[in-house]
C-alpha cells in the first residue's frame, strides 16, 4: 500500500488540511470584523460620539463619556506604566548581565502571563483595599498600568539588544560617561523598536476589560476625577450587550466599532511603521557590507 | 542569526553619577517585582477569612450560596477545566496546521503577511470577542453544531440537553478560537528553529514534504509545540470576558456541554458587584486559585518551549 501514487496524495490531503486550518482560523477575524462595521456603523453619529450615556437608550444618548474614560484611562497607565517599563528594560538589556537581570526577566515573563482578572484582583487589593480609594480612574489604571509594564520593558530590552556593541563602544571610547551612552546613544538609536513596543502596549490595555471591572467599575456620567468611577469603551459594551433594549445594544456595537477602530489601527500602523524601518535597515547593512569589502 | 556578542569589561572605576544611575535603574526595576509579590500577599491575606471559615474543604465545596454564606470552589473549578479542556482539543490540531502551513508550505511572500494577520486574532478585546459570540456564534452552535453532535453522541452524558447555545459548548469554541494565535505563533517559531539539516536528510531520502514535516520536523520540535499547547491552556484557564458573555453562568456542576456553567474567572466578573464580607473574601480564594493554576502551568510550558529555543540565544548583549 506504500505506492508512491499512495504517498502523493497522502501528501497532498496533508497540504490542503494545513491551508484550510488557516482559512478556519481567519473566518473568524474577518467575520467578527464584518459584523461590528455593519451593526456599529449604524449607530455612528456626531451625536453618539459627544453626548454622555444615560443608560435607558433614549434618543441622544452616547458613548462620549466612555470614549473619555477610556483615553484618561489609557493616559494616567500610560504615565505611570511606561518609565517604569522603559527603565526596567534598560536595566536588564544594559546592566542585567548577572543574577538580578535574569531574575527580574524572568518574574517580568510570568508578569506578562497573569491573567488579566488576576491583575484587577491586584489592583483592587493596592487601591481600594490598601489606599482606600474606592472603585476609581485611579484604581483601574493602576490596573492597566501593571499589565502594561512587563510588555515594555520586553519589548525595550529587545530593542536596546539590537543596538549594536560598536557604538557602545565607540561612545565609551570617546569618554562619554556609561550612564549618558546608555540615554543618548543607546536609547537613541533603538528608539523605533521602544516606541513600537510602547504603541502596541496602548492597544493591548485599551481593549481590557476584565480589570476595569474589578477597578474602574463604571459610571454614566461624566468624570474625569482621579477618585471616582469612570466609563470604558469596553465596559459600555459589557454591560449592554445582552440588554432587551435594541438601543443599549446599538450602542454596544458603536462601542465596538470605535474599540475596534483604535486598537487595530494601532496594530496595523505599527506595523507598517516596521516594515519601513526593516527595508532602511537593510539598506543602510548593505551599504556598510560593501564598504567593508572595499577595505 | 545573531553572532555571538563579546562582553564589555570594565575597570572597575565607574563615577557616582554612573552608579547613581545603575541603581536608580536597578530600583525600579526591583520595585514592580516587590509591588506585585507583595500584592500578592495582600490578597492572601484579604482571603483569609473565608479560608480560616471553610478552610482546604472549598476547594472541593459544591455549593456557591450567598444566602446561607457556604462557599466552595469546585464548580468553577470543574468549569475552567472542561472549557480550557474544550478549547484545547478543538484549538490545538488548527494551530498545529496553521504553524505547518507557515513553517513548511507558505511561499515566502504569503508567510510574513498571513503570520501578521493570524497574530491580529490576538489584537482583538475580549469583550469583542463575547459580543460576536453572543450574535453570530451562538445561533450558529445552537442551530447547526449541537443538534448535529447530539445525533449521534446523545447518548454520552457530555451531550445531554438542549441546545441552546449558552453553554460550555459555545464558551469553549470561543476559547478556542482565542488560544489559536499563541499556539500557532509559538509552534511556528519552534518548527522555525528545527535545523534545515534536518530537512534536507529526510527529503533526500526521498520523503513527500509531508512525511518530511512528519519525520523531521514536527518530531524534532515536539517538545516546543507541546509547551506552546500548554501556554494557550494558560491563556484559556484566564480568560474572562468572552467566556462570562457565553457560558450561561449556572453555578453548579454538569458534565454536559449543552448546560451553562461558570469558570472561576467569570464567577468573580459576575459577583464582583454584589460581592461583600465573606463572600468577598471567597471571591479574593478563587481568584487566588485561579492564579497559583495559571502560575504553575505557564512555569511548565516555559520548561517546554524554554528547551528548544535554547539555541537561540536569550542573553548577550548590554555593556
């Protein structure tokens, strides 16, 4: 039965299988993808964008206030998360070549897998129970900040390695203290890696959800008080998602399309930003390799 | 292929602004590992009151009653474990597909894009991922996918029922669908590391591109692909969002698919906001629970994947 006609087609039903479980696999995206444009767009008004959330689905209503919430959100974790993480990583890529550095790589990793309830758990115990602050801005993004920190500080230390050890040394040589080679040389020059990092870190915590319900919990008003409740793109889509009213659910699926919006827009302009750089990278090693050929 | 970095030495003599900096760097660098193990701690301790109150028996109680205060954990327990289950049988075969089809088959052209628009899957918010699942997949499950596994696997007590759609069926093809871009991006880069030696000895023995991928590949990289299934268990035991959204939330156990359930992650989204005293603190249990499961299983798939991608090198660079 081991004919070689046997084992071409064996070879060819292998084949077709692998290419249909990608065609599976994206069924999804591009279906989920349809679906929020055709029932988001609808709702999509100058209106839904600006007006505040009342909660009853009247006419008038929107999702101004959750679009608020989430950028605040976003912004205070962004302030707190980010030098944390961009530190963090420079230590470990610049001076973490010993126990220490491995040891804070590796609780960064298992940082990055907690799940997200878990980093609500977390939170919640710091702010509401510990700082008594109550449900808040505050809480939630000291939520958002924590899932935030072990991305950047990957994602830097992976840049910072690919700065090349010439121009550590060409810095030092030229008696530039260790500390400015590592801001103004290093920092510098795998500054479009840092920023990548940074961006996608913004559009993995704009979408949380789950901690924002332990921290942030939700408000129908206007807020931007550090000490209050605030409403979040994804928590407006939660809590109406499963309403009776077709407005509340209208405006849970103009919630998602604006979620959506943002969050892939980051993703796939990251993304084009990298291919640029990648092409000038290769450009600019070529370049050098035929210089050294010459010499 | 990164050449080995040579290591800076220094002379020892560094000025205080230098060292004022490493340590500086050091600090913070130290303090979210202090802040979250702490953290940590703090939850234990705000557990403390429904453990010193059911102690080890709430692993296994069955009950979830806020009127008569009796809490135990095993429902949610056995919920996580059958949808994280779920999501792995029906998540892990695609994923292995999709990482043979960009490893071993795409054309160079196709593989970078598709790899992207696979890891996108990973972009989208959980809650998006509920919101669809409530419209789309749920009428589908409930019309076509349960009725025809209920014709001939009725009689086994995973089938049981109605199909309605809000269940631990639904919750765990969500599941699946989730886990999809970690299984397949991490089983790709295991199956990219096999050396093409590899390959080239079994096709020059005359092997079909399949039985190459077979042989030489999926039997070199197994150990990776193994630890990359069990990252995408991780992943599954922690999701929240989609799976609240879909589950039925019934706090109670059943083996059958076609009954809504609850897993811990959603029992602490959905009691979170009525949650006080006591039952607080059991809430604060679970999601201790939760989290010592999800520890341990990504410190093993870490094990997994860690042993294949040794060749690549994970340290090296820096002054």
């Amino acid at each position: 039965m081991n004919t070689f006609a046997y084992r071409r087609m064996k070879n060819r039903l292998a084949s077709f299988a692998a290419l249909a479980c990608v065609i599976i696999a994206l069924i999804p995206l591009v279906y989920i993808l349809f679906m929020v444009v055709k029932t988001g767009a609808p709702a999509i008004s100058w209106g839904f964008l600006t007006n505040r959330t009342v909660g009853t689905g009247g006419p008038g209503e929107g999702i101004g206030n959750a679009i608020l919430g989430t950028l605040l959100l976003v912004f205070y974790a962004t302030l707190m998360g980010l030098p944390i993480g961009l530190l963090t990583g420079i230590y470990v890529s610049e001076y973490g070549n010993n126990k220490v550095g491995y040891t804070v790589r590796f609780f960064n990793d298992l940082l990055a897998n907690f799940p997200s309830i878990v980093i609500g758990l977390l939170a919640y115990a710091l702010v509401v129970n510990l700082l008594q602050f109550g449900f808040s801005l505050f809480a939630g993004s000291v939520a958002l900040a924590i899932i935030m920190i072990p991305i950047v500080s990957n994602t830097t230390e992976e840049a910072l390695r690919m700065v090349p050890n010439s121009l550590r040394e060409g810095a030092l040589a030229l008696g530039v203290p260790r500390w400015k080679t590592v801001l103004k040389v290093i920092l510098v020059n795998g500054k479009s890696g840092v920023i990548t990092g940074a961006l996608l870190s913004v559009a993995r915590i704009a979408g949380e959800t789950a901690p924002l319900l332990l921290t942030a919990f939700y408000s129908s008003y206007w807020s931007s008080s550090l000490s209050e409740p605030v409403a979040s793109l994804p928590l407006t889509i939660f809590r109406n998602y499963n309403s009776p009213s077709k407005e509340l659910l209208q405006q849970a699926w103009g919630a998602a399309l604006v979620l959506i919006l943002i969050v892939l827009s980051i993703n796939i302009g990251v993304r084009l930003f990298l291919r640029n750089r990648t092409v000038k990278r290769k450009v600019v090693k070529n370049w050098k390799q035929r210089l050294s050929l010459r010499t | 292929m990164r050449a080995p970095r040579s290591r800076l030495t220094f002379s020892g003599r560094s000025s205080g602004a230098d060292r004022l900096f490493e340590y500086g760097v050091l600090a913070i660098a130290l303090s979210t590992l202090v802040l979250v193990w702490g953290l940590v701690l703090q939850m234990a301790i705000d557990a403390q009151p429904s453990f010193d109150r059911f102690g080890p028996g709430f692993i296994i109680g069955t009950q979830w009653n806020p009127n008569t205060e009796i809490f135990g954990a095993l429902p949610f327990i056995f919920g996580t474990l059958l949808t994280s289950g779920l999501a792995i049988l029906i998540g892990v075969p695609l994923s292995i597909g999709i990482a043979v089809y960009l490893s071993e088959l795409a054309p160079p052209w196709v593989r970078e894009p598709l790899s992207f628009v696979v890891e996108l899957l990973a972009a989208v918010p959980s809650v998006i991922y509920g919101l669809w699942a409530m419209y789309a997949l749920r009428p589908f499950i409930a019309h076509s996918v349960e009725p025809f596994f209920m014709s001939f696997l009725g009689w086994t007590p995973l089938f049981q029922g109605n199909a309605v759609g809000l269940d631990k069926f639904t919750a765990g093809v969500i599941l699946a669908i989730m886990i999809i871009p970690t299984v397949a991006s991490v089983s790709k880069e295991t199956m990219r590391a096999v050396p093409d030696s590899q390959r080239e000895a079994a096709l020059s023995l005359g092997a079909t591109r399949y039985e190459t991928t077979r042989i030489a590949v999926l039997s070199y990289a197994r150990s990776g692909i193994f630890g990359a299934c069990i990252l995408g268990l991780g992943r599954a035991l922690g999701e929240t969002m989609a799976v609240t959204m879909t589950i039925g939330n019934a706090n109670k156990i059943s083996w059958s698919l076609l009954d809504p359930g609850q897993t811990m992650s959603s029992l602490i989204a959905n009691d979170w906001g009525e949650a006080q005293g006591i039952q607080l603190s059991a809430l604060i249990e679970i999601g201790l629970v939760l989290f010592i499961v999800a520890l341990v299983v990504n410190l093993f798939a870490r094990l997994m994947v860690g042993r294949i991608m040794k060749a690549v090198p994970t340290t090296g660079g820096g002054l």
